[in-house]
C-alpha cells in the first residue's frame, strides 16, 4: 500500500480508513497478514502513529525498497484503496451538505479503538471532560488560552484538562484512550483535531478558528456523528503577527498566532456544553441531579 504523511495525523489516517475500507472489500479482517508499504526513498520513513498497525497486523511493516534487486513471488495480495485520492474518503471529499453520522466511519473508529485495546469512558463525577488541545508549533498558538482554561475551570459542570500531543510527551496510545474519555475537544485548526474520530458519540468538537480551511474538520466531524462547532466571522479573533507565508503561497492565515476573545470563546463552549447535555446518547445518569438538564 501507499502511505502517506507519517508526521500529520489528518494525512496518516486517510491510509487507515482507506486500508480498513479495502478490509471490507476483501470480506478479512485477519491481522496475519503482511503490510507491504509502497516506499522506496531512500530515507527512513517517521511514523508517530505506527501503534495503528496493530489494528491491521500482527507482524512489523515491510517496505518495499528492502526488495530491491529481488525477485518476489506472493501467493495471494491485494492492493488497497488509494488515499488522498480525488472524491475518496475523507480527503478531497465534497461532503453533501446536511450528509453526516456515517456508519462506516464510526465502525472504523471502534474496530481501531478496540483493536488497540482503548477503553470507552463513561463520565464519573458529574461533570463534562473538556479537553483543550495545545499547540506548541512555531504558528497557530492561541496565545491566551491559560486566559480561556482559567475562566472554563470556574465552570462546576466542566472538569478541563490541557493537553499537547506530542509523540514525546504522550504516546499515541495515551492520545486515543485521553480523547476516547472526553466530552468536548476544544483546539484551533490543526491535524490534531484528527482525534475527532475517536471522540465518543455524544461529544462535541469546538474549532475555535478554521484559518481558512472551513470544510476540513467540519466535514470530519459530521462523517463522524460528533456535534461542532467553530468561530462565525472574525470579529474577537486577533491576529498577533503579520500573515504568514509558506512555500510562496502568500498570506496564509495557518501561518500566524491568535488572541481569542474570552466572552466569544465561553458562547462557543456553552453551545458545546448544550450539544453534549442534549445527546440522546449522552450517559445523563453519571450526572449529579442538580446538573441535569
């Protein structure tokens, strides 16, 4: 198979669905089987998210360029469908306004978190678990966000946590099994907010800006059931440099660090508090009474 980015998270995951769609194709799901990657660069390939293998197979990866030179003869392959490809899933794909909840999708997200061994939290005190996405790149930080989590912890419905996942200071797998237990992901446009696909049903994602790209996790949170919710118009967001560029594309609002305004950010999140409240899925009777709605 052809893999792709190993360091983005958004790019990876297009060949983790693809390859669990050609599962289905195939009509096997047995993991004694032999992944073949598609790489024959002559440098080494980085891959923060190789505990996923485990979902697809028992043995290490192969890469192709180990085969130079060599002639192979397999029994049985089958070459799985390509990511990143135009109109497939999820990337490149103009999602039918108002299509959402794909079953497909959520089956991917349980067969991955069950074959990695996640567990799926249940809220236990009474409170919604807030997750606040931090980045720590060169662009894209949200500058005041101690700001934003200091005003959300005086909030009793919310129990907030801050996170950086990075591979360094979390595995991938304490990554899933941390997004699996929460309510409401909060973070600015990122590969991070991938983790949306392993949110639980009744959760909701808050992009707290979209730097241009506004179908990206939106239509990733609708093809995975999850609620959203994001910045309307600009007003309250502030850009603290000058547009960035990258790659000679010019300004590029990706390529810049932001303010937010803390009494636009709490309206966001209370909607998020009510998506959740209200979510026929939502496990009310881990609330306290006085906190139901």
């Amino acid at each position: 198979m052809v893999s792709c980015l190993g360091i983005n998270m958004y790019h990876h995951f297009c060949d983790f669905l693809n390859l669990y769609i050609s599962q289905h194709v195939n009509g096997s799901f047995s993991t004694d089987v032999n992944i073949i990657v598609w790489d024959t660069s002559g440098r080494s390939y980085k891959d923060m998210f190789g505990d996923t293998w485990r979902a697809f197979t028992d043995h290490p990866l192969i890469h192709l360029k180990n085969y130079d030179g060599k002639r192979v003869c397999v029994r049985e392959a089958i070459f799985p469908l390509l990511p990143r490809i135009a109109l497939g899933l999820y990337y490149n794909l103009p999602l039918v306004p108002g299509c959402k909840n794909s079953g497909l999708v959520r089956a991917f997200s349980r067969h991955v978190l069950y074959r990695l061994g996640i567990d799926h939290g249940q809220p236990q005190d009474g409170r919604l678990r807030v997750t606040f996405l931090s980045r720590t790149t060169q662009f894209r930080q949200v500058l005041n966000e101690d700001q934003l989590l200091a005003q959300l912890r005086t909030d009793p419905r919310l129990h907030v946590s801050k996170v950086d996942y990075k591979h360094r200071k979390m595995s991938f797998l304490e990554q899933l099994q941390h997004t699996q237990n929460t309510d409401i992901f909060i973070g600015i446009h990122g590969a991070g907010l991938t983790h949306t696909l392993f949110l639980p049903d009744w959760a909701c994602l808050l992009e707290i800006y979209n730097c241009g790209d506004e179908p990206c996790y939106r239509n990733l949170a609708a093809l995975r059931g999850v609620g959203y919710v994001t910045w309307e118009g600009s007003a309250g967001l502030t850009q603290m440099d000058e547009l960035g560029t990258h790659k000679g594309r010019g300004d590029y609002d990706k390529f810049v660090n932001y303010t937010v305004n803390p009494t636009e950010f709490r309206w966001l999140v209370e909607k998020a508090i009510m998506y959740v409240f209200n979510h026929p899925a939502f496990p009310s009777t881990h609330m306290h009474p006085k906190e139901e709605l």
